[in-house]
C-alpha cells in the first residue's frame, strides 16, 4: 500500500530572512525529500502549502489509507532528514497499520514527531 510523505513547501525556520531566501526551507527539504524518494513503489511524495505547524517549521505528514497518520516536524532542511523521513515512510508502508516500532525508527526522526492522528473510518 502507498505511504504519501507530503511536505510543507511554505515553512521558514527561524533566521530563514538572515539566509540566501532563494527558496524557503520548506522548498529545500522538499528536494531532498523527492531525491530520495525517487524510484520507489510504495512511497510517493508531494508538496502543499502550509500545514500550520509553523512554530515547528520544516513539517511533513506521513499517511497511508486506513493507517495511522504522523505529522512531524522541526527538522533542518538536509540530506539526513530526508534520507530519515523517507526511510521511515518506507517502514510505514510495510506496516499493516502504520505503526513502526521505536527500534526500527532512524534516528533521524527521533524527537521530531509533532502528532498521531487515527485512520479515518470507511463508509461501509
């Protein structure tokens, strides 16, 4: 089953305007992100405009139809987050119900989890 990883491409970390302001921190982690990610069948990635975590900065929800979801967040826009978010989505995928055991977390991720929502019901 598909886990998506959807990025908040608006998000700025604090001291972001002291920086080059090319592109935001968000759009940064977002490339990372997508690199590695490319190639893979049960992971796909995608962008959106804000997901309210600002004080956070540099959030990204990972999901899955009828799993738990995560939203985590407050990450520096570098290659070792996005090889942890993805590597942790990767996990997400294979788990039937979307939870990953601690062990098997990166440490990448460890400390950055923000919220856990539940799957939402089906209309049967």
């Amino acid at each position: 089953m598909t886990t998506w990883i959807t990025t908040c491409d608006t998000c700025k970390r604090e001291g972001w305007e002291s920086g080059d302001m090319t592109s935001t921190d968000g759009e940064r982690l977002a490339i990372l992100i997508e690199a590695a990610a490319a190639g893979l069948s049960n992971v796909r990635t995608r962008r959106v405009s804000c997901l309210m975590g600002c004080k956070g900065a540099c959030n990204v929800t990972i999901q899955g139809a009828g799993k738990l979801n995560y939203t985590i967040g407050a990450f520096e826009p570098d290659s070792d987050a996005a090889s942890g978010i993805v590597a942790y989505a990767m996990a997400h995928a294979d788990s039937e119900t979307g939870q990953v055991p601690y062990r098997d977390w990166p440490q990448a991720i460890k400390g950055h989890f923000v919220t856990r929502h539940p799957p939402l019901p089906t209309d049967e």
